[in-house]
C-alpha cells in the first residue's frame, strides 16, 4: 500500500493525473481526475492510499509515524518519502556511505538495538525501508509528530480530565487548554515517559479537537 499527501490542490491535481495514468480508480468507480474535489473538502489533512490499484482517502494524523507518507509535489514533479525524525537522522549520519551501512546494520541485525524506533522501522515491511533510505537520496521531509491528549474517564465535568504537566514536572487532571504553566498535548515517548499506564489513555489531538 503506498499513501500520499500532497500541500495544494494544485499537486493534488497532479497527483491524481499520475494515478490515472497508472490505472487507478476510486473505490467509488470514479477516475481520479473526476474526484478532485476531495481536495477543497479536506485540504492539507488529507491523505490518499493506493492499494491494489483502489483509492480512498484518511487523516493525516491517523499514519503519521505508523505509515510510511510520501509527499508529492508537482512543481518537482516527483514523490518523495516524508519520514520521521529517527530515520532522518540515522540517514543524514550515513548518507555519505549509505548502502554499505544499511547492509552493514542488515548483517548485524542481531547486534542492533530492537527497542530502538530505527530497529521497528528497519523491521516492518510496510515501510519499505530499504526502498525508502534510498529514496530519501533525491529528498525527504520530516513529518510532524503525533500529539495525542491523555484523556481520562469523563466525570461530571467532561472537559476536566486531561492530564495536565506542568513544566516543573507536577502532573495534574483538568482541562485541555494549553497555557504557559501546564502541558496537555505529548508525543508517545513523552506520555510513556511520566508512565506507561497513562498510554492506554492516549487520544490523538485531532480526534478530539473534531
């Protein structure tokens, strides 16, 4: 399965054309040229998948860091991957010598951290991670992280029960609101850092913020 994003309606456009030429088609049974307008509807939120030459459309947020995203551009007329920021940053320390030390870290592969991020993207198949280090040689972005709430079970005031951590480190349950004193939105690494049993909690940001 490939997803793509793209940043105006423009690229989408385009995108669309290359699909079409490839022989894809909306699960609908529309062309992908006769659909465009999914694009004024949901705009920079919006990515579509291919699988089996079949389109449909997603949130953004719900496959960043689970998928791999590319992002297509018209004006370079081009995809290229959209990664994050651990596979950026494992690339721009090899790229100089980049397919000896992917099939360096493959020969070691016993050797390598498995709880590492780099590890589960390197072990996963659906991220193509050979395919996509290479890729990343013609250009990459890094894709913007995924914010969930820690959302607890509603009381009698629905909007007080998200965690709240305050940047001295106090952790308090209120509302969602963002302030300068207390934070509300966290990445995965930092929700499972104050505990992993707050994880089970975890809401991402524009779920809730629907």
């Amino acid at each position: 399965m490939r997803v793509y994003h793209t940043e105006t309606q423009e690229d989408f456009n385009a995108l669309m054309e290359e699909l079409e030429r490839e022989g894809c088609i909306w699960r609908s049974g529309d062309k992908p040229t006769e659909l465009t307008n999914c694009w004024s509807r949901y705009g920079t939120e919006m990515v579509v998948y291919v699988k089996n030459k079949y389109l449909t459309i997603g949130h953004i947020g719900g496959v960043q860091g689970a998928l791999l995203i590319e992002k297509y551009s018209k004006s370079k007329n081009s995809k290229f991957p959209v990664v994050p920021q651990f596979v950026a940053d494992w690339y721009e320390d090899n790229k100089y010598r980049l397919e000896y030390s992917i099939w360096e870290y493959i020969y070691d592969w016993d050797d390598q951290d498995c709880e590492s991020d780099f590890y589960d993207f390197m072990n996963y198949g659906h991220n193509r991670a050979i395919e996509t280090l290479i890729k990343m040689q013609d250009g990459y972005e890094v894709g913007k992280e995924q914010l969930y709430y820690v959302k607890f079970v509603d009381g009698n005031n629905g909007n007080n029960c998200y965690l709240n951590a305050g940047y001295s480190g106090r952790l308090i349950v209120a509302d969602s609101y963002e302030g300068r004193e207390f934070k509300t939105k966290f990445t995965e690494a930092e929700i499972k850092e104050m505990g992993e049993r707050y994880w089970q909690f975890a809401v991402p940001v524009e779920e809730v913020n629907k």
